[in-house]
C-alpha cells in the first residue's frame, strides 16, 4: 500500500483491471434528469437542487425523510458524555450533537445483496 499523507488513510491499491468507485454528484442528477425527462440542463439542474435543498431543509428542522424504494434519512440527538482517547486512555468530554443516520429500504437492501 502507498503511504497516505499525513492524517490521511492509506489508499487501497487496486488490482489490475479494478477500477476505483466513482462518486455520484449533483452534475451527474442533474445529467440523468436532463436524459430520462427531457427538461432542459439548467432545468434539470434547477430540479435537482430544489429536491436536495427541500431535504438539508426538512433534516435541519430535525423532521424525518423517506424516500419510498431507498430508505430514511432521520436526525438523532446524542448526549454529552465523556469518551476516551484510544492511544492515550485520556478520558474526554464530548458535547451534545445531533447526527445524520439512514436507514436503508428493504428494497435497496435487496438489490444491493443481489
């Protein structure tokens, strides 16, 4: 494996003929929405904004979303309590926060396992 810099993990080194994972962006929606429906690309791209905008909206407000077919996207709220730094055992407080979770369909799960 490659040394990664520093603070950083190492990278994985792919097998020849394996190709690294590519990330599914806003352009590449937007792209999808242009091909499959027809609007046009600012069109497309003005959609897919709105649809992720009304979710970061209603996940801020703390409010559950559901996506029929995909899954949950629900905020927690975690306590403060103290933790413990694994390399020096030094115990630390760590505050109060919410946190992001989904919580995929049965369905997607389905289709991931094959």
């Amino acid at each position: 494996m490659a040394a990664g810099t520093p603070g950083q993990p190492e990278a994985k080194t792919l097998a020849k003929g394996e190709h690294r994972p590519r990330t599914l962006t806003r352009v590449d929606l937007a792209e999808a929405v242009y091909q499959q429906v027809g609007l046009s690309r600012k069109e497309s791209a003005a959609l897919v904004e709105m649809v992720l905008d009304e979710v970061m909206d209603r996940l801020v407000a703390g409010e559950p979303v559901k996506l029929s077919s995909f899954g949950s996207f629900l905020v927690r709220h975690k306590r403060k309590r103290l933790g413990r730094n694994p390399k020096t055992g030094v115990e630390v407080p760590i505050t109060e926060r919410r946190v992001l979770v989904f919580k995929p369909s049965n369905l997607l799960k389905a289709k991931i396992n094959g």
